[in-house]
C-alpha cells in the first residue's frame, strides 16, 4: 500500500472532457459551428497509430469532427508542407496536428512552424512557444506540459514560492513546463529548476523539491531516496522495458519507482493513469478554444 495520495490523471481528464464536451454542444447549438481537427500521420510507426486512434475516439465522444490523414514513410518534405498549407486554407479544419516522431527526411521544427498558429492545437509553433516563455499568454500552450499543471491546480498543489525540479530540458515537456511555471502568474511564480544529463549532484537538486516532475525518459530512475518527504511526484515518462510475463514482452513504466516513491511522496500520479490521459484532454480542450476564436476572424 502506497501513503502518497494519488493524482488521479483519468478523473481529472474526465473534468476536462465534461467541461469541452458542454462547450462543444454551446459552439454548435448557438453558432452552427463544428470543431474540427485533423491528424496526419506520416508512416506506420505502431506506437503514432495507437495514440493518434485515441484521439480521434475520444474528440467522437465530446462532439468534435476528427480527420486522419496518412502519408507514406517516404513522402517528400514538400509535400506534407502543402498539405499543411491546404488544412491552414481550410475554414473547417481548427486544429492541425502533424504527429511526432516524423521520418528523418522531414524537419519537424519546420513542419511545426508551417502551421496556421491559430490551429497550432498542440502548441508547438515559434510563435506560441515564444508568447508563452514571455508570459503573453499564447493562443495554445503544449499539450503535456499544459495537463501536468492543471493536475498540479486542480489538486490543489501550492505553486507560489515552491521549488519546482524538472528531469528533462526536451522542446516537448521540460522546457515549457519550466514556462508555464516560473511566470508571475497566479497559478504560477514557482522558483524552478531545469536538470538535464550535464547537471551535477542530481539527487541533491531533487531531494529540495516540493514539486518533482520527471519527464528525462529513463525507465524507474527517480528513487525513493531522491525524493524529499512529502513532495508532489510527477511522473511524464513513458519507457518499455523487457517483461517475459507480459504478452507483448515487456511493459511500460513511467521515469519514476513509483512502489518505492510512493512511500515517501505526498502525493503522485500513476503511470499510466497520470499524466497520459491529461495530455488528450488538453488537445481537444484546445480544438473546441480554436472553434470558438476562429468565429471572431
């Protein structure tokens, strides 16, 4: 039996669909609008397959008008830059998202930078990515990041004053997580700090956070003895590990020992179960918002 409390990433997902869902329904009976999203795909990677399927079955659910588009392994950069550009023209299509990882000929940055930022739903575009780092309050902020703090609002987390350690500096998570959090903001003004493979004495950092989120992609690496008594443990990582018992032959776990962990945290989210179902519920939350801003244009 674990003591930490539980955040419990499929609830509070639940909220968040409930609350998209109700503003779907708003969209179409006062306006006539539909919000729309497409996914292009590019290749038959299993793992793009498996999460753009559940994106497309959950916006279903709340209402939302979902298109999947998918490109061969080998398509030319050039392509998928038009077909981008035909979606941005498209007064149908409110949200565009291209879904990572894309094949080595295709540059992602300017794949993401090509998007209309007012359909950037998953909140990747320079320029969303800049309002957010100078506190202007972006059109879209990243999906991932986005969730981890409203589980952190809606739990209750104190966010002001804390000390905040992130286990990752990717473009994805670590970085604008680290945003959203050390704005003056009032669900923000954390004191953060960024580790990353280069960082020294990493233990030591994470034995002073009151808010720990791990998102460096390595299996089980956060230890109970990282951790200080009572701090809130987020755990983003996503890694498959070998497992003869399990069908596939291995299982995923998340960056963090959770049974260890969880003897000591005050709190701390599954994995799966935390984070994961967060980072769709922000994605379709950001569909219905881009619905709704497109109407003004």
């Amino acid at each position: 039996m674990s003591s930490a409390r539980l955040i419990d990433g499929k609830a509070i997902s639940a909220q968040i669909h409930s609350e998209t869902q109700a503003h779907v329904r708003t969209l179409q009976e006062k306006y006539g609008v539909t919000p729309g999203i497409t996914f292009v795909r590019v290749g038959d990677d299993p793992a793009s397959q498996a999460y753009v399927r559940m994106k497309g079955v959950k916006a279903a659910e709340l209402g939302i008008r979902s298109d999947t588009i998918v490109l061969d392994a080998a398509t030319p950069q050039a392509e998928l830059l038009a077909l981008i550009e035909k979606l941005n023209g498209d007064s149908a299509v409110h949200g565009i998202l291209v879904q990572a990882p894309l094949p080595k000929q295709i540059k992602e940055d300017e794949i993401f930078s090509a998007i209309d930022p007012r359909k950037d739903v998953d909140g990747f575009h320079p320029i969303n990515v800049g309002k957010l780092l100078l506190g202007q309050n972006p059109m879209f902020k990243p999906c991932t990041p986005a969730g981890v703090h409203e589980l952190l609002i809606r739990c209750g987390v104190p966010l002001s004053g804390a000390e905040v350690v992130i286990l990752g500096r990717g473009n994805i998570v670590g970085k604008p997580m680290a945003a959203i959090l050390l704005q003056k903001d009032k669900h923000a003004d954390a004191t953060v700090t960024l580790l990353h493979s280069r960082s020294k004495n990493i233990a030591e950092h994470c034995r002073r956070a009151d808010i720990l989120i791990a998102a460096m992609g390595q299996a089980l690496f956060v230890k109970a003895d990282m951790v200080k008594p009572g701090a809130v443990v987020i755990d983003v990582g996503v890694n498959r590990v070998d497992d003869a018992t399990a069908k596939n032959g291995y299982r995923l776990v998340g960056d963090v020992d959770f049974a260890a962990v969880s003897q000591v945290a005050g709190a701390i989210t599954p994995n799966p179960g935390g984070v994961g179902p967060m980072t769709i519920a922000m994605l379709l939350s950001n569909t219905a918002r881009a619905a709704e801003a497109a109407l003004s244009l």
